[in-house]
C-alpha cells in the first residue's frame, strides 16, 4: 500500500514539473505563450512589417487597389496604383476647303466632314492634347478620344490621323496653313446618325508615342471621303462640340488610363 502511494505521489510531481522541461506544457494551448498567444502573434506581425513594409499598405486606400475585372479593362497586379486623367483639348479648330484662309478657332462646334455650302466645302478638325500632366513614371494602359456629337446634316465614315506638328494654334490655323499628318489611319468612325451622344476611340498607341516624345498628341478628324462640290450638292457632315462649346461637360475628352 505504500509503495502504491510514493509511486502515485512521484506521478503526481512529474506532471508538475517535468511537463514543462520536456515542452508539453498544456498551458500553451491556453494562449498564455507560444504560437496562440497574442504576445507572440503580435511580436510576429511586427516583424513581418520589419521585412516587407510595403504589404500591410498595398491596399490602404480605394485609389490604390486595382479596379475590378472587366471587359476590355486592363489586368493589374494588387497594389499597383490605376488612375484615369481625363485631358481636355489644348486647342481645338476646324479648317475649310472653300474658305483656306480663314481660321476658325472660335467656332463653338467641330465640323469635320463636307458641307455643301460654297463656304465651307471638305472641311476638317484639328485638336491637341498635352499629357505633360500625367506623372513621369506613368505607364499608359488605354487612352481614347471622347467628343460629344449633337447634330448632323447628312453623314458620312471619318478617320483619325496623327500629326507630328504641334506648333499650331487655334486662332491662326487655315486649310492653307495646316500641317501634314501621318497617313495611317489611328480610327476609323463608321458613318452614323445619332444626336446628342458621346463617342470614343482606342488612341493607345499614339497616347503612348507621345508620352515618350514631347507629351503633345495632335489629331485630324476628317471625312473619309473628300468630295467635289460641283457634283455634291448634300452635307456629309457630324457636328460635334468644341471647347468653346456650350459648358465645360461636353468638351473634347482625351481619356488615359495609366498604372505607376
């Protein structure tokens, strides 16, 4: 009987004591230490911070957590910064076949296309865009040029041209006087006859030409077809408005996308 109760009370102290020195002390699984505890989770987060400072804020804010996935959306990383500069035009103008000398800066609408008065005639529209504004690192994911078209007499297809020449302005240019642009065609509008809409068009490429150049984008819109007015007495033309328009929402918009 004795020696059953020195064998019981050994027992007894062994799991006192000697639980801890040999690691099974069951309090670890209390959160007092070890892998549960919040003293040591803490200590862990605070060196995880050490080593990588930069993940706990990839995604401090809205503006830096990459917009959700959509069609003809780019596809970015977590944690890249997307923004979208919305650019007004520079300069805007429209130049004239039947008036060559004529500039018309001030006019409050873009008149690409042909009008049949004697006037006017192949008419098209110059405008220029400065990214200058847009941050040195930028890298350009979609840029598209956006115009409100708020009536049309008669229709016709358009293309976009780019121009190298940015030297221009609105108050002196002429049919005369414009510059030559590139003959690739950047877009090509197909004819239509819808009022009061905004229209856009893919200028990547040529957004992230210049922004690598001298951060000025020229474009032409013109009528795909230049018609001869001794035989064409009906407009071919869209009007579209400028930004001498009316109010600054309907101003020509060079829309850019861009990651840093």
């Amino acid at each position: 009987m004795l020696q059953f109760g020195l064998r019981a009370l050994l027992a007894l102290l062994l799991a006192q004591a000697g639980c801890t020195r040999f690691g099974f002390d069951p309090r670890r699984r209390n959160g007092a230490d070890g892998a549960g505890s919040p003293q040591r989770d803490a200590t862990r987060d605070h060196d995880a911070q050490a080593r990588y400072p930069d993940a706990a804020h990839s995604l401090a804010s809205d503006a830096e957590a990459p917009s959700p996935p959509d069609l003809g959306q780019p596809d970015v990383a977590v944690g890249v910064r997307v923004t979208t500069a919305y650019l007004p035009a520079l300069e805007d103008t429209n130049v004239a076949a039947g008036s060559p000398d004529q500039p018309r800066g001030e006019a409050a609408e873009l008149t690409p296309g042909y009008c049949a008065a004697p006037s006017n005639g192949n008419m098209r529209s110059w405008l220029k865009f400065d990214l200058s504004s847009l941050p040195a690192d930028a890298t350009i994911l979609s840029a598209s040029l956006r115009l409100v078209f708020f009536a049309h007499w008669g229709t016709q297809d358009y293309v976009i041209h780019r121009s190298a020449h940015d030297d221009w302005s609105e108050g002196a240019l002429t049919w005369n006087t414009q510059p030559a642009y590139d003959p690739e065609v950047l877009a090509t509008v197909p004819a239509f006859e819808e009022d009061n809409v905004w229209k856009s068009w893919d200028l990547t490429v040529a957004a992230t030409r210049e922004l690598a150049g001298d951060q000025r984008l020229t474009l032409v819109l013109a009528g795909a077809t230049l018609f001869d007015p001794s035989t064409t007495p009906e407009h071919h033309e869209n009007y579209a408005r400028s930004k001498e328009g009316a109010g600054t929402d309907t101003d020509p918009i060079l829309s850019v996308t861009y990651r840093r």
